[in-house]
C-alpha cells in the first residue's frame, strides 16, 4: 500500500470534522437514493478497519507529542498553503472577488504569518472561505450523482470524486512541489503525510458524533451530502432547499424527536436487510 494512497484515506476522514458542524442541524429524513449501498457499506467497513489499525493510531501519537499551540500552527500553514485549490476554482466559478479575497488571504499568511505558520489574514478580517472542483461543477450545473464510498479515499460522489485528481495534479502546491523534485526513499510524500495525519488528528474531536449513531454509515453518508450543500451555498442554502434536505417540506408541526425515531427504524430495517460485511 503506497502512502499516496494513506493520504486520500486521511484526507477524506477529516470529513469527519464536519459532523460537529451538523450536530446542531436538524435530523434528515433517510436517504434512499443510494443505489450502491452494498458495496458501499462493504468499503466502509474495510477504510474503518484500516483507520483503526493504522491512521488513528499515528493520529493520536501526534497529538500525544504535540501541543495545542504547534497543531495550530502545523494546520494554519497547511491551509494557507493550499490555498491556491481554492483560488484557482474561485476564477473557475467566476467569482473574482473571491479569488482576489484568497489571494490577499494567501499572500498575507504567506509574509507575516511566516510562512503561513500563523494567520494574521483572519485577525485583519480576511475570511478563510474554501471550495474545490466539485464545488465548481455543482456550481455549474452538474448534478451530484451516486453517493460513493471508495476505497483509501472514503465518503464522495461521482460528481466530488473529479476533485482529487484536477485539484491534486493541477492546483494543489504540494503535489506540484512533488512531481517536480526528486527524492530519495519516497520523501516527497512527507509533506502530505504531516498534513494528513494532522487532519485525521482534529477529527478525533468529533468521532463521538459517529460513535453515538445507529448507523454510522448512514450518518456519515448523509452528514457528508448536507456539508457539501451547505458548502454550495456558502453556509447560507435557500429555505426551500434546507426544507427538502430536512425532510419536513415547511411542515409547521414538525417533530424532529419523530424523525429521529422513523430515522432509526429505517436503519434498523435496512440493516436487516443487509447482508454481515465479513
């Protein structure tokens, strides 16, 4: 197994961070356009086995040897750095402000962060806002597609799943930086690999969100699906659309407690139905 591999597998669990922004949302209805379920539970299954036995394990050993202060700074300049993902796909969006806003972002970070160690762009009021590839399609009309768990990469879409390879190869620093060097005894994947392990390390955080669920999988599935919404529409998704991802169609007399409960029979039905992934 190469570490380029180790690497999407962490980079998609720092998906898992963005559970504790969904914790305060309302319970969805359960999503039944998942035609691939089996062979994604399947996946599922084998990438939790492999986070067990290897990228937790390394995840919580840096943070036993790392303080609070050095994390912070580990990640601020991960994101500065990887900025240019972000502003490359603001101009693909047509959305020069943005571009011009990251960009100011990234040079700020970049001078008098030292490096983008530290981050006086946001002490100055300039926001961090972050997008992709898939982003960009979506914000060009092409529709989300199957939900997909693959393999070493984890939860994505048919439509999400183009933005690892046109962000790595063509906007991504670190990759650039890597195919353009040579080093010795697989170096070059150093970078990436401290990053991703310092990911994996912030969403230890949140796992209690996934650990409580009925249905992991399930969970993650659908915190997946309504982080990139909310992605979409910049944090701000139209009513009628948060109504259809809720479930509850502007429904006044909503019980969320109801939801919960016809949540849970749905998972435990399905999970019945389903096949042992042994």
């Amino acid at each position: 197994m190469s570490l380029r591999t180790h690497f999407n597998l962490l980079k998609r669990g720092a998906a898992l961070a963005a559970i504790m922004l969904l914790a305060g949302c309302t319970i969805a209805k359960p999503r039944t356009d998942d035609p691939m379920e089996h062979f994604n539970r399947k996946v599922y299954h084998f990438n939790d086995q492999l986070d067990q036995a290897i990228i937790r394990p390394v995840a919580v050993g840096y943070r036993k040897v790392t303080n609070p202060p050095v994390r912070r700074s580990v990640s601020d300049f991960y994101t500065n750095i990887r900025m240019p993902i972000t502003i490359a796909n603001d101009l693909l969006q047509a959305r020069p402000i943005r571009a011009v806003q990251g960009t100011g972002r990234f040079l700020v970070n970049l001078t008098l962060g030292i490096g983008g160690f530290f981050d006086p762009a946001s002490q100055i009021g300039i926001p961090l806002n972050e997008t992709d590839f898939g982003i960009t399609l979506a914000r060009w009309g092409v529709p989300e597609g199957d939900f997909l768990m693959l393999p070493f990469v984890g939860p994505t879409t048919v439509r999400d799943v183009w933005r690892l390879p046109v962000d790595s190869y063509f906007f991504d620093p670190l990759s650039y930086y890597s195919r353009n060097h040579s080093f010795k005894a697989g170096q070059y994947y150093l970078p990436q690999v401290i990053y991703l392990v310092s990911l994996r390390a912030r969403a230890i955080d949140a796992e209690s969100f996934l650990q409580s669920a009925y249905d992991p999988y399930a969970f993650l599935r659908d915190a997946y699906r309504q982080q990139r919404l909310y992605q979409l529409y910049d944090g701000n998704p139209p009513n009628d659309v948060i109504e259809q991802m809720q479930g509850n169609g502007g429904d006044q007399n909503f019980d969320p407690d109801q939801l919960l409960k016809e949540q849970h029979d749905w998972e435990r039905k399905n999970d019945s139905s389903t096949p042992t992934n042994n």
